[in-house]
C-alpha cells in the first residue's frame, strides 16, 4: 500500500473518532439536561379516598399516608376535615375538643378542624354550635347534617369527594340544602384542599345578616398560634364571652401576613385576596394560606383571624368586620342557589414567600 493511500485511511479514521466522540458528547450532554429537567418536575402523588359509614368519615391518603379525613358525627353539629395534615405527616389543627394535646388551649368547642358554616341563619346561629350548649339555650342554634355521599373519586394527582348536607333549625326544618365538592391534590412539600361549597333555599327566603361569625374556617395547632402575652376576651354574636388564657409560649411561632401587605394582629378585619398563616412545628417549617375566589360575593373577602388560632373568611359578614362602613345583610331568595369557592394550601419543608403565595393564587383564581 502506498504510504499516501495509508496516510489517507489514518487522516479518515481519526477524522470519525473525532465525529463520534463529538455525538457521544452530545447526547451525553441531552441526557444530562433531560435528568435535570426531570430532577425539577414534581412527583405524582396518588390520592386514594376511603369511605367508612361505621365510622363516620372518608379518609383521604396521599401516596398511602393519611392526609385528612372527611367526618360528620353528631357531636360536631357540622360536618368537619379533621385532623390535617402536612406532606411531612405533621398536624396542624387543633385537636381539642376530639382528642385534647398536651399544652393545647380548650376555648371555642365548636373550633374543630376545618369547617364551614355562619353565625346568623334566619337569626339562627350555626357558627357557635356544640355540644357544650346548654339544653335551655339550643333553640337559638343550628346544626348542618351531614346527608349522602354523592361521588368518591381516587386517582394520580387529585381525588374527588362530593357531598350533601342539609342546614336545619332546632327543630329539624330544613332551610337550605349544601352540595359541596372537595378536591384533594399534594406534592412532595405540598397538600391543597379546594372547597366549592353550594347553598339552596327551599321553598323560603334565607336571611345572612351580617356577622363576624363564618365563613371558612379552620382551628390551628397550639405552635402556629400567635404569641400571647395577656388574657383575652371574645364574645359571640349572642354576648356569650369566652376567656383566652395566656399560656406557656414556648414553641408558639405562628405569624399572619396578607396579600396587601398586612401582619399579626392588623389582619383581622381587613379585605385580602388570601391570608398566609406561617410557624414552625418541631423544626418543620409550615404555611397554611387560604384563597378566595374572585367569583365569591364579598370579593376579596374580610378575614376573621385571631392570634389564639381561629383563622377564617368572612366575605358576608361586611358591617360586623368594616366596623359598620359596609353593608352586606345577604339574602338567598326561596330556590335560589349561591356557590363559594375556597383554596387550603398547607406548605412545609420550606419558606415560602409573598411572591410565591400571589403566583399560586393566580392559578387558582383563573
């Protein structure tokens, strides 16, 4: 062979492995930037609901762990999600009065878990309802009943759970019906409970007047309380007063902060688009916020949020909240029907920020 033509097949041979190190690179390069891609992207979460009559309730689980559950003895005069948990398994409801904590505060009975109801019903009371009112005094109460399990959906990303209810007087009338859908979603540091909460008239008109009392609320753990360094005083709306006791601070960390830039104890009262409740539990950082949808009357709605624990909108209860500048006194005329739609976002593992909460609500409002 002629020292050219070798020259030539040694000049072609590198000239290739130059070419194919240069692809392998390149797809070593793809792979990587595949696996990062992959690295950002959430991992599913499978939401598998578990219903149980006997016991009153339908578990919701996320990837096998208990996330909350749906319950609606009669005890509670609501139907309530108790206990709820964070994506670490941590619980941020009180658990007074169903199963008392250690160091926990034991005001406000009918605070259990996350519910929805009102203070003033055709001058009934729904809000203020347990157990703990005496018998000579029931009649100027109702209860929500818990009526049928309508759909249970399991599945990747979301469960489903559709139920109804009926809002009753002391006597067992029925003034509206509730048709409500929960649905139940989470991520790796994230668990997402959406509520869209329908009410119906029956055959006469409902009178909502205007109370601090409602709407959505939820009773917080003893840790994402506010601080306390004096005892309080609350009235309902009835004039019944109930005493906050100073407690032992210790591991108290919780801090409110509004979507228009309010914090602690300023919130109460104000108009917000969302409210953000954060503290710490055993080291696990923890955010609880709540949205209001913009198709909601009362739009953004007043909060009812109080240092002790009690964290709540109210977007009907305009002149109690306004301090008497507005007037709502909301009625649902006979057959006519109203839908509230709420977002729960239970953060954890991380701090979340102001910007992160606005980007969040965006979604949930479109």
């Amino acid at each position: 062979m002629h020292l050219r033509s070798k020259t030539s097949i040694c000049l072609s041979t590198f000239l290739l492995a130059i070419l194919l190190s240069s692809c392998n690179d390149g797809q070593k390069k793809g792979k990587a930037s595949v696996a990062s891609n992959n690295d950002n992207e959430e991992k599913k979460s499978i939401i598998s609901l578990i219903r149980n009559d006997e016991e009153q309730k339908v578990d919701v689980l996320i990837d096998g762990e208990l996330f909350t559950s749906y319950i609606y003895p009669e005890t509670v005069k609501k139907p309530v999600l108790y206990p709820i948990k964070t994506a670490q398994g941590t619980i941020v409801t009180r658990g007074f009065p169903l199963e008392s904590r250690a160091g926990e505060r034991v005001d406000h009975p009918h605070h259990v878990g996350l519910w929805f109801n009102y203070g003033d019903v055709n001058g009934l009371d729904f809000w203020n309802n347990s157990d703990a009112i005496p018998e000579d005094k029931r009649a100027h109460y109702g209860t929500i009943v818990h009526q049928e399990i309508n759909r249970i959906s399991s599945g990747n990303d979301r469960g489903e759970l559709e139920v109804s209810m009926a809002w009753k007087d002391s006597e067992g009338k029925t003034l509206m019906t509730e048709y409500t859908t929960f649905i139940f979603s989470g991520t790796d540091n994230e668990r997402v409970i959406d509520r869209i909460t329908t009410l119906t008239a029956l055959d006469e008109d409902v009178s909502m007047k205007d109370n601090k009392e409602g709407l959505l609320g939820i009773r917080v753990a003893r840790e994402l309380e506010h601080p306390a360094d004096k005892p309080e005083m609350f009235t309902d709306a009835s004039g019944n007063p109930t005493d906050v006791p100073v407690l032992n601070n210790d591991g108290v960390t919780g801090w409110y902060n509004s979507s228009e830039g309010l914090e602690g104890h300023d919130v109460w009262g104000a108009r917000a688009k969302w409210m953000n409740l954060s503290g710490e539990i055993n080291g696990e950082d923890i955010a609880i916020a709540i949205f209001d949808h913009p198709d909601n009357i009362g739009y953004p709605t007043y909060w009812h949020a109080r240092g002790y624990g009690l964290y709540a909108a109210n977007s009907l209860g305009q002149e109690a909240m306004s301090g008497g500048k507005e007037t709502l006194n909301f009625i649902l005329g006979a057959n006519e029907s109203v839908t509230f739609k709420h977002r729960v976002v239970i953060y954890s593992g991380k701090e979340v920020d102001k910007q992160q909460i606005d980007k969040d609500f965006e979604v949930f409002a479109q």
